[in-house]
C-alpha cells in the first residue's frame, strides 16, 4: 500500500468534483420530497432551500468552468 498523500486536486478536478457533490445533493434531496409527500411543510422547505443552495453553487462552478482564467473557488 502507498503511504504517500494524495496529490492535490487540480483546478478541473476540484470542480469535477464538487459538481459531482452537488448534483448528488440535489438529486437525493429531490428523491426524499417525491418518496416522502407526507412530510412536513418546515421539513419540505428546508429540503428545497437546500436543493436552491446547491443549484446556485452549480451555476457558480458551471460558470468557472467557462472562463478557465479566473482563480477556482469550489464553495
């Protein structure tokens, strides 16, 4: 086993990476709201809150990856 650390990500990984986190998000959030009709109003907008956050971080990431000349910020 190699027991020298990982390499650090590169820009294009970094973001690779985090679109990948955010859309699983925002899948597995929408899964809970079609699954779960039932569940509560502060439950549900908490979920959707969640799903508008994420949606803005992709756009974010999506638009980094456009202009490959401005510094990476992955949050």
């Amino acid at each position: 086993m190699d027991s020298r650390p990982a390499a650090p990500l590169t820009g294009r990984q970094l973001i690779s990476h985090n679109l990948i986190n955010a859309l699983a998000s925002v899948r597995s959030l929408t899964e809970l709201l079609v699954e779960y009709p039932g569940l509560p109003d502060d439950e549900r907008k908490r979920f959707l809150d969640l799903i508008r956050h994420e949606i803005d971080r992709l756009t974010r990431l999506f638009a980094q990856l456009t202009r490959p000349s401005e510094r990476i910020d992955p949050s």
